[in-house]
C-alpha cells in the first residue's frame, strides 16, 4: 500500500484529531504529499513541527466558510501542482434533542459537515478529474440511520452520502472514484466538540471512548478502501449490524435505538 500513496497529493480537511491526525501521520509515512487543514493554529503548528522534513501543507481554515476552502484548494495547488485524492474528514456532531436545540446548531452542523464537503470538493474537482483521482466521504452511521439527540448531524450526513452518491454516478465516466466511509464508534474528538442545545461545545462525552475502534485503526481500513477503490466502507460490528437491521427491520432498530440512547424517557447518550 505504500507505493500507491508514494508522491500522492492528498488533501486531509480537519487533521488535527482522531482520525483525520490519524491519516495525514500514516500518509506521511507512505511518502504522500499532504495537504490539511484545521481551526486551530496551534494544533496545525505542533503537526508541522512534528514533521518538518515531510512533505506537508497546512492552513488555517473553516470548512465552513467557502473562501476559507476555496484558499486552501488553491493555495495547496500552487504548492504541490495537483490533487489526487480529497478526504472530506472534517466534521462536527451535536448532543441536544430537536425540540430543545436553537436552529442554529442545526445549521452549524450541516454547514461544517455538508457544506464544508461540497466546498472542498468543488474548488478541487478539476485536479481530481484530470487526475482520475478519488473523492472520499467521512460520514457515519447516523447517514443511514437518524439518531436521537443527533438530528442536525443524521441530517448532515445523510445529504453527504446522497450528494456523494450522485457525484459518484456523475464522475464514472471520468475515471473518478467517490466512496463514503462510516467509521462507527471510533476514538475521536468530535465527540467532545459536539455542539450542546445552544451551540456551544459539550467539552465531554458520555461515550465510553475505550470500547471504540481506535482512529489508526480507522484510518488503515480507509487508505485501504481507497486504494481498492470502493464504494462504501462500514467499519465495527456495531456499525455494519446497525446498517443492516436499519435496511431490513427498521421498526425493531428504532426500538433498539431507543433503548441505547434513553433512559427513563431521558437522553443519556
């Protein structure tokens, strides 16, 4: 797998945590040249400087804003000439239930982790074309199945997998592949970030991070997934029976579900 990432651009959006700090570490070792970018300067400064000989690329950016994506594309065209693969990492999840959420988490959600897709891609999908590369999804298991307490983020990720489903039908005669990948429960910082009923961050989780697939772990099954070219990728049991039982018995899902978030008629998780 090595070979095929060797000299490689690749773009990580948000790859400063978990699994996105997780792919750019391992694309660096593959000898890729990579491209992220986060909101933190801070972070964005100790990854450099933790690589400092490595072909490495980094802006501050908010995948949210389209000018903040549209510079990035441009300005890691201008420093590595081309974009073969683009991996919509960045994202942010929520913990609130609809009724007592403002709008605005709901639009904060779908503007990261929507939008923020659809930006990155667009600005970089000439170089992709010409270079037949790939264009990769993060999703999650709530784009198949809503979840409670996460309906701005089932939403998000939801629009995700049907926009990248149409470009993916859209590019096949380009010689692009578009894939989509849900981790299920890994070990991530989006958990601590996920924006509470009045859109401020939780800054904690009630997850037991420990029983997670870990985000290198994660990040191995995605690079694999892209150099086989695949469609979708369904990472951990839980996910890949979620994703199942959600096609063909629903009504026992939303039961099940139900009971895995709430306790005594309250959101617990």
């Amino acid at each position: 797998m090595a070979d095929f990432f060797k000299n490689k651009v690749v773009v990580v959006t948000g790859g400063t945590d978990g699994i996105g700090r997780a792919l750019v570490e391992m694309l660096l070792d593959k000898g890729a040249k990579v491209a992220t970018c986060a909101r933190n300067h801070d972070k964005l400064y100790q990854l450099q400087s933790e690589h400092p000989s490595s072909y490495l690329h980094t802006m501050v950016a908010d995948v949210s804003s389209e000018n903040d994506c549209r510079r990035f594309m441009e300005t890691t065209l201008k420093f590595y000439g081309s974009i073969d693969i683009l991996i919509n990492n960045a994202g942010i999840s929520m913990r609130a239930l609809f009724k007592e959420a403002s709008i605005d988490v709901i639009k904060q959600v779908m503007d990261i982790n929507f939008y923020g897709s659809v930006y990155c891609t667009k600005y970089a999908l000439d170089s992709i074309i010409q270079q037949k590369g790939t264009i990769v999804g993060v999703s999650s298991i709530a784009g198949y199945r809503g979840l409670p307490g996460r309906s701005g983020y089932s939403a998000s990720k939801f629009a995700l997998q049907g926009w990248l489903e149409a470009l993916r039908t859209e590019l096949m005669d380009d010689g692009v592949n578009v894939m989509w990948v849900c981790p299920g429960f890994t070990t991530s910082n989006i958990r601590n970030a996920a924006l509470n009923k009045n859109a401020e961050s939780h800054g904690e989780t009630p997850m037991d991070e420990e029983k997670m697939m870990p985000a290198d772990e994660c990040a191995r099954h995605i690079l694999k997934a892209i150099q086989k070219k695949k469609r979708t990728l369904v990472l951990t049991f839980t996910g890949k029976r979620t994703v199942f039982m959600q096609k063909f018995i629903p009504g026992l899902a939303d039961k099940l579900v139900h009971k895995f978030f709430f306790k005594n008629g309250k959101l617990v998780k």
